[in-house]
C-alpha cells in the first residue's frame, strides 16, 4: 500500500476516534442544559460519526488495486461516501428543525449553561482541529471522502460557534427563546452544507470537467512540449478517487513511424504524471495535414507546404475542443 493509501486511512481513524469523542461530549451538554441549540450541534455530531464509518469503508474499497472488474480502479466510491453523508446532514437539518420548533412552540427551560457552554466549547476545539488535519490530508492526497468529510466537520465547527454565541446570550439575557431560533439557523446552514456535499459527489460520479484539472495538464503540456507536438485537442479527463484517467488527441509530423509515437506517448504520460499519478494517460496520435505546417516548427519538414507563421497555442481552451471542430479546421484547410 503506498505512502498516501496509508496517510488517507490514519485520516480516516483519526476522524472516527474524534468524532465520536465530540458527539458524547456535546450528548452530554445536551444533558445538562436542555438546550435545542446544543441538541442541533450534537445531532450533527451524530452525522460526523456515521460518516466517519462510511469514510472508513470507502477509504479501504478505494486503496484496492484495479482488477479485472474495476480496471480503472475502486476509486468513484468516495463520491458515493461524500454523496450519502450529505445527505445524512440533510436529514440532520430537518430533524433540527422539527426539534427546534417543538422548542418554540413550548418554551423549554434551560439550566447549567455554564458547564454546557464549556462542554461545546471543548469539542469544538477539538473539532477545528479535527478538520483542518481532514482538509490538509485530502488535498496532499487526492481524496474526495477526506475532503468532503473535512468540510462538514469545519461546517459543524461553525455550527458549534453560532450555538456557543446563541447559548451566552441566553445565558446573559435570560430570553429562552432565543435558543431554538439559534438551532433553526443551524438547520438552515446544515442543510445547505449538505446540499453543497451531494452536488459535489454527484458532479464527481458524473465526471464533471474540472477546469482547474484541466489548465494543469494543458500547462504540463505546453511546459514540455516538443516540436512534433504540433496541435492538441480533445484534452479529457476524470478522477477515480486519487487518481487522474486522462486521453487526448496529439497531431504530429505524418512521416513518424511506430517507435517514435510511443516514445512521444511516454513523454506525455511523464509531463502529466504529477496529476495523474496512478491513473492511465491515452494518447491518440492524429497525422498533420497542410492546415497545420505555418503553426508547425518541425525544421527540415519534408512535407511543408507553406512557410512558418506563428506556432499554434497550447492552453486548456484550445486543448478541450472537440474532434467535430478540428475536423471543420480539416476541411477548410485540406
């Protein structure tokens, strides 16, 4: 398993181990005030547990190698876990606000909200740093669950927050009520936070493009480009967990032999290697045609038919367009 397998998993343990340390000490401020507020920010909690365990089971589905079954790998399984556990915090929310406004209709007494504000202010702490770690992790890693799971833990640390506001001024004010409006405040944040990790995963299960993916290859790209990578386009690409699956179309000198062409697919599976990293790189080689020879700077081209003019630009906009615009290029210019 390698390095990054392994810091993802610690990742994933360590969110469990805390999140349900969080959740019994925010229970436990629950206990002691009676406070809506407090049961709103450990409902959540609750989530954090739950979604730990998913996080857990999809980090080890997706450290398997690719097999026969899933030759591109178990990767997409995060963005089923990041998918679920928004929608646990949306299910989160509406039980918020069903409690919350129970709470308003009859007034619940609170009591002790010294103590219950020192509770949530303890897991809360721990939370933040919880999440952080959860957020770094993901990033250096190249996980989805991570990350997802590190942002609902930084959005319950801002929960938290607003609660600990609500309950001092409860506590300075003596207005009750005050408290179930703080928790259907949090509902209404928790539900969008949910709704945010649902969009997400599903933009990630659907392979949405991702632009910012996509201007990192093409810059690769353009960084080592030779002079028989004349023109790229129908630059693609889609995320199995960590890893990057990419293909492209890469128009060279027409007189190039076999060997040559898979010495140039090499270089390109190195240049985008950082981003890619386990993933696949496919390169479909596509001859020049007398369109390209004033964007070409092959010296000594047998096969120019006009002068150099200007060479053809490499960034995401031009290495995105489809096969269908290249070939109107094609027509007009054969």
């Amino acid at each position: 398993m390698g390095a990054d397998r392994r810091e993802r998993l610690r990742a994933g343990w360590a969110a469990a181990a805390v999140g349900a340390a969080v959740f019994a000490t925010k229970l436990s401020a629950w206990v002691v005030t009676g406070s809506t507020a407090v049961f709103a920010d450990a409902m959540e909690s609750v989530v954090n547990v739950v979604a730990a365990a998913l996080l857990l089971v999809s980090l080890y589905v997706a450290a398997r190698p690719a097999d026969e079954g899933h030759p591109y790998g178990h990767g997409k399984i995060e963005y089923f876990s990041a998918g679920i556990e928004g929608a646990l915090i949306a299910v989160a929310a509406v039980l918020i606000g069903v409690e919350s406004g129970r709470a308003l209709i009859s007034g619940a007494p609170l009591q002790r909200l010294g103590l219950g504000l020192e509770l949530v202010i303890a897991a809360s702490v721990a939370n933040a740093l919880l999440a952080f770690y959860l957020l770094r992790t993901g990033k250096r890693t190249r996980s989805a669950a991570l990350v997802a799971d590190g942002k609902h833990v930084l959005a319950d640390v801002w929960t938290s927050a607003g609660v600990i506001i609500g309950m001092a001024a409860v506590w300075a004010t003596g207005w009750a009520r005050l408290d179930p409006l703080v928790a259907l405040a949090v509902a209404a944040h928790v539900l969008r936070e949910g709704w945010l990790l649902v969009k997400d995963a599903a933009e990630g299960l659907m392979d949405a493009a991702d632009n910012d993916l996509l201007d990192r290859l093409a810059g690769a790209l353009l960084e080592e480009r030779e002079p028989g990578w004349i023109d790229v386009h129908g630059l693609r690409a889609w995320r199995s967990g960590a890893d990057v699956h990419a293909d492209l179309h890469l128009v060279v000198p027409r007189f190039y032999d076999a060997d040559r062409l898979h010495g140039i697919h090499d270089a390109v599976e190195l240049a985008l290697e950082n981003d890619v990293r386990a993933g696949e790189v496919v390169v479909h080689f596509d001859p020049c045609r007398p369109l390209y020879c004033e964007g070409c700077v092959m010296e000594d081209c047998p096969m120019r038919s006009s002068p150099l003019g200007s060479r053809l630009p490499l960034d995401r906009q031009q290495a995105v367009r489809e096969d269908a615009v290249v070939e109107l290029l094609y027509d007009g210019g054969s």
